[in-house]
C-alpha cells in the first residue's frame, strides 16, 4: 500500500532551540529567541551588562567586501558577517563572526540579570484644603 506525503511532512523540523551564540573574535553575543540577552569577554570569561547590545534585537548581517561594497543580509548572519543591531539611531555593528554555537545549559543559567528600568516618579497629590 502506498502512502501519500503531505507537503507539511517534507519541511524540516521547526527549530526548538532558543539559545544561540554568535561569536567574534573578541567577543560572544548571546541571544534567546532573537534578543541579545548577555554579551561576553572571550579573554577574561566576564559578562559585560552595559554592552550596547544587550536587550536589543538582532537585525541581521553585513557582509564587507575589500573593494569596500556592504551587502546585507536580512535572515541570520553567517560566518564572515558581521552582526547589525538597529535601534534608536544607535546602530550597531560587530566584527565579523567567527562560529555560531549553541550554549552549555550551565552558561545560560549563568547569564545576568537583565538591567532594570528605573523606577517612574510618582506625582503627589495635592490636597484642596476645605
């Protein structure tokens, strides 16, 4: 008896995983479902919670050439791009990656708190005298 195969049946699998680190020469850019959510110091092992990239999503990858042409790439950077971050007017762009790795489970458990907002001033109210 012959099967018949549903086109859904000939995709590959949805991807489960939500880590992924995209590395550069001197640093590691660790993110959960798209977001930036802790950047390392590849020397010293650190977390560096002020980095620009934190908390700010992954736009894409730029491709240097060395006749200087860019060319962009709007789904998930490759080895040999840089990483682009937009935001705000505040571009950011990355070395060119070396490897993208999957994280041990104990460095995700290790990742840093994200940064807090500060707190927003509550207004006093005034009080009608009667």
């Amino acid at each position: 008896m012959e099967t018949i195969e549903s086109p859904e049946s000939k995709r590959p699998p949805k991807e489960r995983r939500r880590h992924r680190v995209y590395v550069t020469r001197n640093t590691e850019y660790h993110f959960r479902d798209g977001f930036c959510v802790a950047v390392r110091d590849r020397r010293s092992g650190d977390f560096l919670p002020g980095h620009l990239a934190v908390q700010r999503r992954l736009h894409g990858g730029l491709k240097f050439f060395a006749n200087g042409a860019i060319v962009p790439n709007a789904g998930d950077p490759k080895p040999g791009e840089a990483l682009y971050f937009a935001a705000d007017g505040r571009d950011l762009v990355t070395s060119p990656l070396e490897s993208i790795e999957r994280p041990a489970k104990a460095l995700v458990e290790a990742y840093p708190e994200p940064p807090r907002p500060p707190p927003v001033p509550t207004r006093m109210k005034r009080h009608s005298a009667s």
